[in-house]
C-alpha cells in the first residue's frame, strides 16, 4: 500500500521559494521553523506553507518536486496564485 506524500512550496522571510516533499505538512512545517528542517531556510525562518498537493506516493512526489525545482521563480509564483483562487 502506498503511503500519500505532498509536494508542497514554503516562502521564506527573504521571499524565496523553497519546494520539497513530506508525509505530515504541519510536523514539516514545524520543523522548518524550529530550524532543523533544510538548510537552505534555517537562514531564512520563518516560513510558511503557501502551496500544496497531496499525492499517491514518494516516487511522485519526488518527480513533481524535480520538475517545479527546474521551474522560474514566475512559474512557480503562478502556482501558488492560481491555488489561491
């Protein structure tokens, strides 16, 4: 039985984007903000959560979090708007 994951997209207190993958969003978000999630935002706490899609299983996850990571910063901010709406 596959365990769902999210693709999910974090904005950092320097208006960066970060993308990454989880089984629990609120434990991961948590961890990001108590500074042991990735490096990339210790530097940039705090964060929030502004976009996010539940999926099938890791494998998927991963492939659409290497896909929106290749995106322009333009693209992704279009998701976020669109989910938003």
């Amino acid at each position: 039985m596959d365990t769902p994951y999210y693709f999910y997209l974090l904005k950092c207190s320097d208006d960066s984007i970060y993308a990454g993958i989880c089984i629990d969003l609120e434990k991961r978000l948590n961890s990001h903000n108590s500074g042991k999630g990735a490096k990339y935002t210790r530097s940039r706490l705090p964060v929030e959560i502004v976009y996010s899609e539940q999926l099938k299983n890791k494998s998927i996850a991963l492939k659409r979090e290497i896909e929106v990571k290749k995106w322009s910063r333009v693209k992704k901010l279009g998701l976020i708007e669109e989910a938003n709406y």
